[in-house]
C-alpha cells in the first residue's frame, strides 16, 4: 500500500472464530495522517469494491463529508421553521436526524443483498432494500415521520419488510440485517406497512403485503398464541405463549385493525371487514367493574388485578395499558363512562409526566404511553393535549447529550419530539388523520419531497404560548382537533390563532 494511505475491505465473514479481521500497520514518523476507505457487502468481496467505488470513487475525505453534509441538510430542510429560540431548533433538528437514521439501507450499489432466506437477491432498479426494523417502537410514529417527509424512502421500506416476509415466511418484530430476533412482542410490521401506506408511500406491492399480513395473523412465529387470540379474542394471563398477555392482546388488536385500513385501500372488502371484528378484540380485557383493561384468565374469569402490576404487560403497567387503544377511543372512552370520568381520570394520569412503570402515572419515557397525551383530544379537552404535550417537550426533551428521553429506539422517542414540536400526532394505526396540539414555531413548512407542502402559520407562538383560540383550514375556519386523511396525502394550510391561556371551547 502506499505510504499513508490504507485500503479496507469488508466482504464475507472469515470462517475463523470471530470473524473478518484486518491488521495493519505505518510509521508515524513519516505518515502523520492515514485515510481509509472502508467498502461494506453482506454479498461478497466484489460487491465491498463495487460499493467503495460507488459510494467514494476517488473522492478525498473532505470532498465526501461535504457531500454527506449537503445531503442531510436536503432532508433535514424538509421541516423549515420560522421563529423560535436556538435551543428550540436545535432540539428540532436533532430529533429530526436521529428520526431519520433507521431503517438503513442494507442492499450494495449494485442493488445486491442477502434475504432472510440466506440467498442473493436483487432490489428492483433504482431503489434499495432496507434492515433494521425496531418494530414495536418505531410504529408508532417515527415511519410516519419518514414517509410524510420522504414516500419514495418510505415506499422502499414498506417493500423491504414485504420482501423480508416472503423470504422468511413470517414478519418479524425486531429484524436486524436479514435475520429476525423476535424481541417484543405484538405484531408491528403489518402496523407500518399500512400506516405509511396511508401518508402516501405507496410505491410497493401493497396487494403482495396484505397477503402475508393474513398468514402471518395466524402464524406461531409472529403471533405467539395465536390460537388464543383467534378462538376466544383475547390471550389468557398465566401462559407461556407469549410475553404479557394483555400487552399482546392490545397490540395484536391495533395490527388488526391496520391491516383492516390496507385491506380497504386495495379493495378487499371481506378481509377489511374480517380484521376490523377482530380489531375489537380489545373489549374482552375490558373489565367492567373496574373500568381498566386488565388481563384474563382462560375460563373468562378475572384475576387479581391492580393497575401498577407489571405482570402481564410489557414494559408498563395496567394502568399505562388501559389507555392503548388508539383507533377506538370513542368505545374505550364509553366503557369508562364518558368523556367527564375520561378527563378526571387522565388529569390524574398526568400527575407525572414519566413516572416510570411503578407509578399509575404516565411514563412517556417508554413507548406505551406515547398516545396518551393525545387522548384528551378524544375526551373534549384538547386544550390539556396542547398542555401536555407541550410540557412533555420541553420537560423531557432537549439537544444534550441525554436529551432524548429513555431509550430512543430507532428514532422513535424523537420522531415524538418532531411530532410535538409541529402540533400534530398519527394517532391511529394504519391512517393518516393527525391529532392536533399546538405549533410550537410561528411558522413551519414541511416539504413531502414531491411537490407537496403543508403550510402551518401561528403567529406569536412560543414555549408559552400553546393555547388554540382559533384555526383555519385551508382558509375555512375548523373547530375541530384532528386533520383528515386528505390533508395529509394533499397538504394544505393551517393558521392558528394561539394564546397563554386555555380555550376549554375550542375542539370541545
């Protein structure tokens, strides 16, 4: 090799324990600087060269981190702001990357990459096969985010996990290069597919999706206990099948109802019509003695239960579980006994923003109780909404070093940042109506990447002042808390009159 200059190439794994390695070394008396230029392939060594001469070709070091900077701020300028403090942007910003980090693109220059068959395959020309799927964060925002911001990038993604179904033989929850982990639980990917479907990624074989989104609701390696879920519409306390069984049962019911969304976007009636039943699956945990969804037992009888039992759930409490039902508040809302005893009970919800699960409080630290905040919403109150999610921005989030709460997962505690910082939220599973709060910028334009701009003036808005007074929709005044679909897949305009008080009126 030439003096100060190292070549490193990383293709298939060596067969020696521990894999590939490579030793090298210089003299630093007379090469006080050394540039790598390190290719990687799943496929082969070739494939390494290819990508190095694809992705780098003669470039130098600064011609490269110039590029890379110059694409970032593209994506990053699709959320422009106007106003605001520098922290405030920076937080933003910051947020917004990490949002956008994972997936990651898995297949080489050359559009090459190993399935979750362990065989080569091709992505279609001019797109890319994607890895590294934190399921059962990020559906519940951060691939909204992405396909709002980036469809094409979302459309790959969406086809990726398809491609990973076929070859695998079942939709995994946590994948990671081209194997599956099973880590979690629920069902997330037919979640994702169908909710960027919804913001408009739709450059993939949605038909293809919904098809294993079907086999895989009854397939023990996606759905453990299943066959629970199937017979009696709910997974009974006690078993092994699966890891908390009300937890699961929730999920497992929000997959159904977004495969019901796809099912209706492509034109199959019946199955749509057969996940939507099975969407409300959610109402056998519900207890009506105590007003919580709380796990059963087999016979149908109710066992022990106190809402900060961990027992059941998945990294959160009955309590922090009982508000998961994003696509049904309304029934949920009902069976608590109306919006008034709703409102009192999520007051008392909010009396710590992330208590941790050993709390009955929120713990917007961890996923389950992202939508809670949004809940008022749905309750008549949207004004707490504005006031929560407010001061769970600004409490729980900043651009240190730790600002991202708990653990960020892929990028989906931060999309939650982004969501709040722009006033609106994808509440529900597999559609694209967004839940309003407040901007917190007096102006803000997301650019969707194909001509499609959504517009949000809100003059004088600030950490402060949260508050709707007043909103218009593409020049029609609107009272109500939530912009539909259309909105979304068009875009539009939306100028808010805000104040530092509450309007307990408006979006009641």
């Amino acid at each position: 090799m030439e003096a100060g200059r190292l070549a490193v190439l990383i293709g298939e794994p060596a067969p020696a324990a521990g894999g590939a390695k490579a030793f090298v070394k210089f003299d630093p008396k007379t090469a006080r600087s050394v540039t790598a230029r390190v290719g990687i392939s799943f496929v082969s060594l070739d494939n390494a060269r290819q990508n190095v001469a694809a992705e780098q070709g003669d470039r130098s070091l600064e011609q490269l981190r110039d590029g890379t900077r110059a694409q970032w701020n593209d994506m990053l300028q699709r959320i422009s702001v106007g106003g605001g403090t520098e922290p405030e942007r920076r937080r933003l910003y910051t947020g917004l990357y990490h949002s956008l980090l994972h997936p990651n693109v898995f297949s080489d220059s050359n559009g090459e990459y190993i399935g979750f068959d362990g065989k080569v395959h091709k992505a279609r020309d001019g797109h890319a096969q994607y890895a590294d799927y934190s399921g059962w964060d990020v559906y519940r925002s951060q691939v909204q985010l992405v396909a709002m911001l980036a469809p094409d990038v979302a459309s790959d993604i969406a086809q990726s996990a398809v491609n990973q179904s076929e070859q695998g033989g079942y939709f995994d929850r946590w994948t990671v290069a081209n194997g599956g982990t099973g880590v979690m639980t629920g069902d997330p990917l037919p979640i994702i597919i169908a909710g960027v479907q919804a913001f408009g990624a739709t450059d993939f074989d949605a038909k293809a999706a919904l098809k294993q989104m079907v086999a895989g609701a009854h397939n023990e390696d996606e759905r453990p206990g299943h066959r629970y879920y199937d017979e009696k519409g709910y997974l009974p306390a006690g078993k092994d099948d699966s890891w908390g069984s009300a937890a699961t049962t929730l999920e497992y019911a929000s997959a159904d109802f977004a495969t019901a969304q796809l099912a209706d976007r492509v034109g199959d009636k019946a199955t749509a019509d057969e996940f939507r039943r099975r969407a409300q699956n959610w109402k056998n945990l519900f207890n009506p003695a105590n007003r919580y969804l709380q796990p059963r037992n087999e016979d149908g009888s109710w066992p022990a239960f106190r809402p900060t039992q961990q027992e059941e759930y998945v990294e959160g409490n009955g309590e922090q579980y009982t508000w998961m039902v994003p696509f049904d508040h309304e029934g949920l809302f009902d069976r608590m006994g109306g919006a008034a005893e709703v409102g009192r009970r999520l007051d008392s919800f909010f009396g710590e923003l992330n208590a941790g699960p050993d709390k009955a409080e929120a713990y917007l630290g961890n996923e389950p109780s992202s939508n809670t905040p949004w809940a008022f919403a749905f309750a008549g109150q949207p004004h707490k909404t504005q006031d929560i999610v407010r001061r769970a921005l600004d409490q729980l989030f900043s651009a240190a070093p730790d600002g991202a709460v708990g653990n960020d997962d892929l990028g989906q505690m931060s999309s939650w940042s982004v969501w709040a910082a722009l006033g609106m939220y994808p509440q529900v599973p597999g559609r694209a109506e967004l839940v309003l709060a407040s901007p917190l910028f007096p102006s803000i334009t997301i650019d969707r990447g194909d001509g499609r701009r959504i517009r949000i003036n809100a003059p004088g808005a600030s950490k402060d002042t949260k508050y709707v007074q007043d909103l218009k929709v593409d020049g029609a005044p609107s009272s109500r808390p939530w912009l539909p679909e259309r909105f979304s897949a068009e875009g539009g305009t939306l100028d808010y009159t805000l104040g530092d008080r509450p309007n307990p009126v408006w979006g009641r």
